[in-house]
C-alpha cells in the first residue's frame, strides 16, 4: 500500500488533490508495517542477540532517516523531476516486502 501510495503520488503530481492523497495513502500503508516490522527481529532473535539486533536496526533506522532526506533532494537536483524519489522509495518498500515475504516459516515460527 505505501509503494502504490508513492507511486501514485509521483504519476499525479501535478494535482493538488490527489497527490497529497496518495501520500496519505502511502503513510497509511508505511505507518501500518511498522508493530509488523517490530515482531519479526524478536521471532527469531533469542536473549541477548535480541537486544543486540533491535539496537542494530534502530541505529541503521536512525542513519538511512537522516541520509534518505538527503538523497532524495540529490535524486531531485539530479533528474529535475520530484517523481524519480517517489518511485525509488516505492521501488524501496517493495524490496523490503519481498525480504520479509521470502523469510522462512520455520525460522519465523520456533
């Protein structure tokens, strides 16, 4: 839901109405991963390495919030379009979604 809410917000970004609804649509779908994306670490991470791991990812977390504003406003100057972003973070979420969706129910499920 969050890549088709960026992506749509990059086709319709000459509308003042529906570009800012398919980012609500987009933030809808991101903000609904995030309890989901919190479980995961904690299903297959045991004792310390769970709080080794969900320290790791908070920190990479903290670092690709503070580099992907930055690479967007590059990706911006660079094509002189601002649908080049959406369409790299849409492409982004749909990685993620593959990654978590090819994980292994019996790695997930001990």
């Amino acid at each position: 839901m969050g890549a088709v809410g960026f992506s749509l917000s990059a086709v319709w970004n000459g509308s003042t109405a529906l570009s800012p609804t398919a980012l609500s649509i987009a933030a809808a779908g991101v903000l609904t991963c995030a309890p989901l994306f919190w479980s995961l670490p904690t299903a297959f991470l045991s004792g310390t390495a769970t709080a080794a791991g969900l320290a790791m990812i908070n920190s990479v977390g903290n670092l690709v919030g503070f580099v992907s504003s930055y690479m967007i406003g590059a990706l911006k100057d660079a094509t002189g379009s601002a649908s080049i972003p959406m369409h790299v973070l849409a492409f982004s979420l749909v990685v993620g979604a593959a990654a978590v969706l090819t994980t292994k129910k019996h790695i997930v499920n001990r």
